[in-house]
C-alpha cells in the first residue's frame, strides 16, 4: 500500500545509497550525524580549542564557547575532550532543560556518584564536594562541558558557579565549560548573573567558514568517504559557500542534495546548475536569518534610488541659485549699499548652498553603505 508517511523518506534513503556507489564513495560523506572520523579542524576551531584550554589553565574555573546554530561548537568540545590526558576526567551534559536539583543530579549521574533517593540541594552538593574533594587527592582535574547552555536558567547558572567555588590556594576543583548560541552571552550580561560573568576566564565566539575554509572542509569529507577531492568546481564551491553562510551543518545539506541530483541526472560531477539548483532547494527551507543578504540588497537599492533622486533635486536647486539669486539679492539690497558688502552676502549665501548640497550627498553615501551581515565571513574573538 502507498503510504506517504514511509514513500519519501524511503526515496531519499535509496537515491543515497545509490549514489555512494554511483561516485564510488565508501560511506555517505556529507550525513549530518556525528562521527569522529569526519572531525575537520578549521584554523577557527583550533584557535577556538587553543583559547579555551587556556582559559581553563590552573586558575580558570569557568569558559564559554558559543556560535551560530550548526558552526562546530559540539565539535570544537568533543575535540577537546578527546584530547584530555589521563589526570582529567570529563562529563559531557548535552541539551540541559533543568532545575537546580535535576542539574545536580545529571552531574552525579555523569560522574557516577552515588546520592539518597529524592535527594535535597544540600545532600546533591555535599556529594559532588566530597566527589570532587577525592579525585583531587588523587591528582584527577574534573571539567564538566555543558552544550546549548543558553537554555540554563540564571538560578540554574548561578548553582553552577555555588560548585566552582570549591577550591585550593591555586586552583578550581571543579571547571566548567559552557557551550551554546549567542542568547547565552546576552543571558550573561544581566544583573543577576555578573558574579558569573566575571569567573569567566575563556571566551571564544565561533563563526562560520570562508570561502577557503568551505573548500577545504568539503574536500576532506569526499576524500574521507574514499571519493574524489575535486568533485565540486571551484565556481560551485563559491555558490555552496554563498547560500550557506559557510555553516558546516548547511554545507552537509546541500551537498547530499547536489550529489543527489547529480545522479539523478547521470552527470559524472555535480554541474555548477545542479549546485545551484540543490543550495535553492535546501536553503528555501531554512530560518529567514539565512536570506538576510537578499533582504539587505533589496533595501540598499530602494535606497539608493531614493537619495539619488534627492541628490538630482538639491544639485538642481543649487545651480538654479547660482544663476539667478545674485539678482535677486541685488534687489534686495538698499541701493546705499556698498559693492562689499553685497559682495559678502553673495559669497555668503553661496557658501550655505554649498553646505548643504554637501551634507545630502554625505547622508546619500551612508545610507547606500551596505551594513555588516550576521553571518560576515570574518574571524572574531573575545578574551578576558
């Protein structure tokens, strides 16, 4: 029986495994789940990596890493904790909707310590201070990585930072890093949370690939899959790169769907129209925030043709002043008066016409400037 729900999704499954094979890959190169053998390492990330372990140094207790939706933050903090040495132990929260008690009590759960059934606040804090107390004796640093933790309530936060303040005369027992999308740097500029604020002693705001970057990244996922490098033009690298924002999570999409596509229409690599076509179809449906280019460029041109007939009218106005004001004013002038001081008002009144034809065209200039985007392909930090 034909059954919408199962039709589609089963199309979609086969016409991927098809083309694994049609390309000759090993595995699926661009699924969005996550595998370690796919962990790709920009200069951001490992800028990112290099930041945040200073930031956790001996006498850091707390670091934030935060970006965009789908930018690498679960990577850059599962490369982190792969890369930790035998005196560290680590927990990974993911997805924290908690109260004070369930945080304490996913804490005791990740690190396996013990705690009474229905436990209060008090009992889940002494056991995590005990915990913490034993694995300092012996010579066991403990890092807890919070992901999308701008979804924490500032109580919830504020217990965080009650653990932290367990420690020696040199360092943290417990240390702590945040991860989640810009709110949570806005949530930690309020009031309530500027004792929090101030613990923290690694930030690292992670943005999006470059064109570069893009190119590279896709690369490494082909050859990773045991495909061809050089499957994507350069001209439909620059397009992916364009649509997407270099968000690697969007990068994954349309480049399934362009493969897709591409074997479906028998082509040996996915044309620069089959690109297109596929970053059309997958960014359509993606948040309006990622078509704020189109929106800008809109806005800027209706601009421009406002100001610009603006600019037409004042230089009219200016030049029609020049020819016939001198006359004018003449006339108006009392006939005692000297041919200085008409002189005077004349240059005068041609230098406020002047002025202000030159403040419109500055006002045009500014507006027709086109402003920063959201997603800018730039690199940007903050340290404290």
């Amino acid at each position: 029986l034909y059954c919408e729900q199962w039709y589609f999704p089963l199309i979609v499954i086969i016409g991927q495994h098809m083309y694994k094979e049609y390309f000759g890959f090993v595995e699926m190169p661009f699924s969005i789940v996550p595998n370690s053998r796919y962990l790709f390492l920009s200069q951001r990330h490992q800028e990112a990596m290099q930041n945040l372990q200073a930031g956790l140094g001996e006498g850091g207790g707390f670091a934030m890493l935060t970006g965009e939706v789908g930018t690498g933050k679960t990577t850059v903090a599962k490369a982190m904790l792969s890369s930790l040495d035998n005196q560290t132990q680590a927990g990974l929260i993911l997805n924290p909707t908690f109260s004070n008690t369930d945080l304490l009590e996913a804490i005791c759960d990740e690190f396996e310590v013990e705690y009474p059934e229905r436990a209060s606040l008090k009992q889940l804090s002494q056991a995590i201070h005990y915990f913490l107390l034993d694995s300092h004796a012996e010579g066991i640093q403990t890092l807890l990585v919070i992901d999308e933790a701008q979804h924490l309530a500032a109580d919830v936060l504020e217990q965080l930072r009650l653990l932290t303040n367990l420690e020696t005369d040199s360092r943290k027992l417990l240390k702590v890093l945040l991860v989640g999308q810009p709110e949570l740097q806005q949530h930690l500029q309020t009031t309530q949370l500027r004792q929090l604020a101030q613990r923290i002693t690694g930030r690292y705001h992670l943005l999006p690939l470059n064109t570069e970057e893009t190119g590279k990244y896709i690369a490494f996922r082909l050859e990773t899959a045991g495909g061809e490098q050089m499957l994507f033009s350069n001209r439909s690298i620059k397009l992916i790169a364009q649509y997407t924002h270099g968000i690697p999570r969007l990068i994954n999409l349309v480049c399934d769907k362009a493969l897709q596509l591409a074997f479906h229409d028998g082509e040996k690599t996915p044309s620069t129209e089959t690109v297109n076509r596929s970053c059309q179809q997958i960014m359509a449906f993606q948040a309006d925030v990622y078509h704020v280019e189109k929106q800008h460029a809109v806005t800027v041109a209706s601009k421009l043709l406002k100001y610009a007939g603006l600019a037409t009218l004042s230089i009219g106005l200016a030049l029609t002043t020049f020819n016939f004001a001198p006359s004018y004013i003449d006339a108006w002038l009392s006939t005692n008066t000297s041919n200085e001081a008409k002189t005077e008002v004349l240059a005068h009144a041609q230098r406020l016409l002047v002025e202000d034809t030159s403040k419109l065209a500055a006002e045009a200039n500014l507006a027709a400037e086109p402003k920063p985007s959201k997603f800018a392909l730039q690199i940007g930090r903050a340290h404290v």
